[in-house]
C-alpha cells in the first residue's frame, strides 16, 4: 500500500513534467499563430493579394526576414484557391528551398483555406521532410475588416533542431516518432491506448531507474500524427522503495521473534487436537461419508471449530441433494424441449445430450457420452455439418445460422461457449431447431408481400397515366412520364422477385433486359434511331441493391434520351455490368491519368465488387453542369442512390458521356 502511494505521487510528478512540455509545444504554435494573424490582417498584404506588388515582395519576404520569424514555408492564396506568392527556407541555413508538394496538395484540395473572415486553422500537418507546424489565417485589412481577399498559410518544420530547442527549454529527455511510420515497439503499443482515451497522457516505467510520459499530437484533420515521449529518472519511486525496504526488515525480525514464541505456545496447547481435527478431515475425504460427525471437548476455540465442521458437513450434505434435485429437474425441462440440445468438450465429444438429441441420434446416454461428432458423421447431421465448432474453442464468440441440409430441411443451429471460473472454455452449449415449416410460410408471405406490391406499383402507374391526360403542359406530362418510369423500374424488381421465387436476390441481367425494353418502347416514337448495346451476365444482387440500382439506370436512360440525343439524332447507348476483381485497400492519393473528368471518391472494398458503365455518343455532358450538386432531381436522385448502395460514381468526358459506377454486391 505504500508502494503505490509513492507510484501515484511520481504519476502526479510525471504529469506535471509532461504537461510543461505539452505548453512548450502549444507555445511553439500559438507564436506561429499569432504571428500569421499579425501579417494576414494588414492593409499591405491585403493590397498585395489585389495587385501582386513585386514592392512587397522585395521588402518582405527576403529570406532573412523570414528566419528571422522562424518560418520555413509562407503561402499566399486567393479566394478562388490559386497561389498568388509562396517561398521556403531554411530557417538554420538561410537559403531558400522548393515549396513542398504535398503541402501544395493540401491547398489544392481546399484542407488549408479559410472560408470566413472569423475562420482560421492552426495545428501539424504530415510531410514527406517533417511534420509541420501551420497556422491559416484569413487576409483583411489591419482593422480587421473585409471583404475576405483569401488566406496567409505560415508553416514551421517539427524537426530535430525544434525538439532539441524543446528538450533544453524544458531540461527534459525527449523522443518523437510520427504515426504510420516505423517506430519502437512500446510507441507502437500507444497508439490503440490514444484511440480509445483521445487527449490522455501515458505515464509508464521503462525499467527501474526511468519512467516515461507519452502524448500525442494530432493533425489539422484532428488525427493521430506523432507521440512524443518524455524520460524521466525515478528519483521519488526509488527512494520510497528503500524506505520500505528498511520497514519491511524491521517487521520481518520483529514477526520471527514473535512467531517463535507463538509456535511454541501452539505446540504445546493446540497441537495434538489439531492432529485429531486434520485426520477427521481426510477421513471425510476419503470415505466421502457426510454422516460422520467430530467430537472434541473442552469449551475452546478448537472445540467450536469441531461444532462449526459438523454444521458445515450437515449443510453440504443438505446441499448435494439440492443440487441433484435441480440436476433432475434441468433433466426433464431439456428433455421437453423438441430442440437438439448437445454439451461438447475441446475435443468435440459428446458430454450430454437431452432426449429430442438421442432419438435423432438413436442412441441412449451412456452410449453418446464420449462419441466425437467429427469422426461419427452419420450420427452428427445439423450438430457439426454446419457450424465450425473448433473456431469457437478459438475465438470464444457465440455463433448463430441458418442451414438448409441435404434432405431440404432448414435448421436453425446456435452454438454458445461454456467457460469456467478462470474464462477458459470448456465446452459448447449447442442447440438445434428445424425451422422447416416456419420457412416455408415465410416465403409464402414474402411472396404474397412482392405480388401486392407489384399490382400496387402498376396501379400507381396507371393513376399517373389517367392524371397526365389531363394536362397539356409538356414538362407536366414529361414530369409524369419520369415518375411513372421509375415506379416501373421498382414494380419490374417485384414482377422478377414473384415469378422467380427467390425472394432475397434476383439475377440482375434479366431484370435488366426487361427494364431496357420497357424504357425503349415508351420513347420509342420520339427516339426511334437509337441503338442500345446491353452486355450483363448473370449477376444476383440484394433486393435493396436491385431497386436502387433500377432507379440509376432509368434516371440515366432518361437523361441520355432527353438531352445526348435529339429527335431524329443517330445514336447508341452502352450499358454493362461486371463482376470485377476485389482490393483491399485503394491509394487515396493516386489519380486516373485516363480520366479527364471530376474526381472519384475512392473506397476500400470487402466482399464482391460489381462495375456499372452507362455510355452513351451523344452530344456529350454540358460543362457548366457539376453532376455532384445537380439542380436536377434525376441526378439528384442518382447521387443519393449511389451513397445508398456504398458506391462510388466517375464521370467521363469525351466522345459522348459514360458514367462508370461501382459497388459492392452486399448493398446496405
């Protein structure tokens, strides 16, 4: 209890220590700060931004001028996000260096600029060099006034001549490693604490003599980018130790001398009944007879110890025909039960099983005690076929699906690890149920469901038909015909899920085909010299997948048909749906050199990856149109249904437009 009272006052100590490097780093970027808003907000930058006055620029921002601020990188930018003037130095050297790129990524990408006269940034951004410190500020006047003229970036290198700066400010050892580079392995173990305790410092003894504190910082995006870790000598943990040390040989000499009379007194007064009480208990152990009972006399702390040992044995014996009566009843309530109920050790061998599990077995109990599931496959059917029992000793998770067996019966089979006092497993509940009847009348629901929903849809369709007569304006009517083409997309998807009787998935391509021919006749008198080209296989998706990809492809028919081509026009659409190969990861940072189009959003995929290509030779997608904020339902409708999905979707300017949009098969 000592000892940690000394281990919390060198935490308390540590912490402290740690924090005064934390406010020296903190220091660091507020005088960056600080000095970033002094320049940005001045009527001489403000002007400059506006004229690009080469006056200013020779006045200064000469090399000197900026060491003598302590800034590497200083970046002057516009409000449409162009760089007007940017420089670097070296701060020790003096001499001037190349603008790193990847800051300049940053910029282009709109992470570094502010978009208010009260929006500014400040924090580490990761470098190819080094960390950087940056401070954005937004350019107004020296009243701090505006209209906003675009952003003062100041940039100042985290390297080792700042730590070294650092580490005589505070006289302390330091060490910085940055997140995502190779790094020892108790920064390593950091990294997942940080996750989880966002902001807390680390305090954690490297060996006797040192302990250390680590922090991290995070970068302007507010994730991990470095763990700083801060050395200390355990001065305070040391010397409380030796203290107790020389306590602890005190009351050591003192409990012998005191345990020596106290033995002696024991042997002479307590000893031989002792021997008594002791061989009365391995007599209970051995013969296992709870009736016996101890006599001692004499009215003394031996003589209630033997009264106490005779109620303890009257209650467990009282206790063990409890337990076998509740053994007796857990016996007929598994036994009621119509599901496989099985108890399995490690080794997949059976240790119980109730009644329903026997007769499946046709076997009594003490024959199935000690059969292994694995090596008796006639006998073991939904109880191991199915289920990977081993992964479950492995991982410890309980695991639950639905099976349908080779005889056509669907059985619900759930597998629940057993463990001991300890945590270690030591055996699997599992139990099974044939859930062939309740499935059967599920499909028949859902196929009820799909067959409704359908008649609805067309019924819905026919109203829009009956309400569109009514109306002369064609963009009333053109708005009509839309929606009546996109709930025929969604009834076609219920006409496919009834007649096929798969009611989860259905094969896309076929679906498809209709979909095109119903799109085809119902622009056929305007569009009659436009050819569609149709390559899909045999795909099955989700029904959620299905409908919303339904949607994408008659929003897209449409547009081509309206605005690529016309009427009279020539033309061909393209359409094409791939199973592609799947990767893991995807480089952020890589750019199609094929494309000469808006930027993709770039995804990780798991699982099955599906391409959609929707191309068409008409007269192209207008460039004033950004197809991510359209002003337009049907893109609108597009854009949403593509994030619905979990995909991404890539335009592609040229001979014509093609939209190529790709997907997971699982949808959400």
């Amino acid at each position: 209890m000592q000892l940690s009272n000394f281990l919390e006052i060198e935490k308390a100590d540590i912490l402290d220590n740690v924090e005064r490097v934390q406010n020296v780093v903190l220091t660091e970027q507020g005088y960056l700060d600080y000095t970033a808003q002094d320049w940005a907000c001045w009527d001489d930058t403000y002007m400059f931004i506006e004229d690009r006055n080469p006056q200013y620029i020779d006045v200064n921002l000469q090399n000197l001028a900026l060491v003598g601020i302590n800034v590497n990188v200083i970046i002057f930018v516009d409000t449409s996000g162009s760089v007007v003037y940017a420089k670097a130095v070296d701060i020790h050297s003096g001499e001037e260096k190349p603008v790193p790129q990847d800051l300049l990524n940053l910029i282009e990408n709109g992470t570094l600029l502010t978009k208010s006269e009260n929006d500014t940034m400040s924090g580490l951004v990761l470098l190819d060099e080094d960390p950087m410190f940056i401070s954005c500020s937004p350019i107004l006047t020296t009243n701090h006034l505006g209209p906003l003229r675009g952003t003062l970036i100041f940039g100042r290198y985290f390297d080792s001549v700042l730590l070294d700066s650092f580490k005589e400010v505070t006289r302390s050892s330091l060490l910085m490693y940055r997140v995502g580079r190779d790094m020892p392995d108790d920064f390593q173990t950091k990294i997942k604490s940080f996750s989880t305790l966002p902001g807390r410092t680390i305090v954690e003894p490297l060996d006797e003599e040192k302990i250390a504190g680590y922090f991290e910082l995070k970068d302007i995006s507010d994730r991990p980018a470095i763990i700083i870790r801060v050395d200390f000598p355990r001065e305070l943990y040391l010397h409380g130790k030796k203290t107790l040390n020389y306590m602890y040989f005190f009351l050591l000499l003192t409990g012998l001398m005191t345990g020596v009379g106290v033995k002696f007194s024991i042997d002479r007064l307590f000893l031989s009944r002792i021997v008594v009480i002791d061989d009365f208990v391995a007599k209970i152990r051995s013969e296992k007879d709870l009736s016996s009972r101890l006599s001692l006399e004499d009215n003394d702390e031996l003589y209630r110890l033997s009264k106490e040992i005779n109620r303890m044995l009257t209650e467990i014996y009282l206790t063990e025909q409890e337990l076998k009566a509740q053994e007796r009843e857990k016996k007929v309530l598994l036994d009621s039960l119509e599901e496989l109920v099985v108890f399995v050790n490690p080794g997949l061998n059976l240790i119980w099983a109730n009644k329903a599990a026997l007769d499946y077995m046709e076997m009594n109990l003490k024959e199935a005690v000690g059969v292994c599931l694995k090596s008796s496959p006639g006998l073991s059917g939904p109880l191991s076929e199915y289920l990977q029992l081993e992964q479950i000793f492995v991982t410890g998770s309980k695991k639950a699906e639905e099976f349908t067996a080779k005889d056509g019966n669907v059985w619900f089979v759930q597998a629940i690890p057993v463990t001991n006092e300890n945590g270690k497993i030591i055996g699997i509940l599992e139990t099974c149920r044939d859930i062939t009847e309740k499935k059967k009348i599920e499909q028949l629901r859902k196929k009820e469901i799909n067959h409704r929903i359908k008649n609805n849809l067309q019924i819905v369709s026919s109203m829009l038909d009956l309400q569109a007569e009514k109306f002369s304006d064609k963009k009333v009517i053109e708005a009509f015909k839309e929606s009546k083409s996109r709930i025929l997309s969604m009834s076609l998807i219920h006409q496919e899920l009834y007649e096929s009787g798969k009611l989860d998935s259905l094969d896309f391509s076929s679906y498809l085909c209709k979909l095109i021919a119903d799109l085809t006749r119902s622009y056929y008198m305007e569009n009659c010299k436009i050819q569609v080209d149709l390559d899909a296989g045999s795909v099955f998706l989700c029904v959620d997948t299905a409908v919303s990809l339904g949607i994408i492809i008659n929003e897209l028919f449409t547009n081509s048909i309206k605005y690529a081509f016309p009427a009279g026009i020539e033309g061909e659409i393209h359409i094409s749906l791939v199973r592609e190969i799947i990767r893991d990861e995807v480089n952020k940072n890589e750019t199609s050199s094929e494309t000469s189009s808006e930027n993709s959003r770039e995804i990780s995929w798991e699982g099955e990856r599906y391409k959609l290509v929707f191309a068409d030779n008409g007269r192209g997608f207008p460039g004033e149109i950004d197809f991510r904020n359209p002003t337009s339902l049907g893109l609108q409708l597009v854009n949403a249904l593509v994030d619905q999905i979990e995909g991404s979707i890539e335009l592609k300017k040229g001979h014509g437009t093609e939209f190529e949009i790709r997907f997971s098969g699982s949808g959400k």
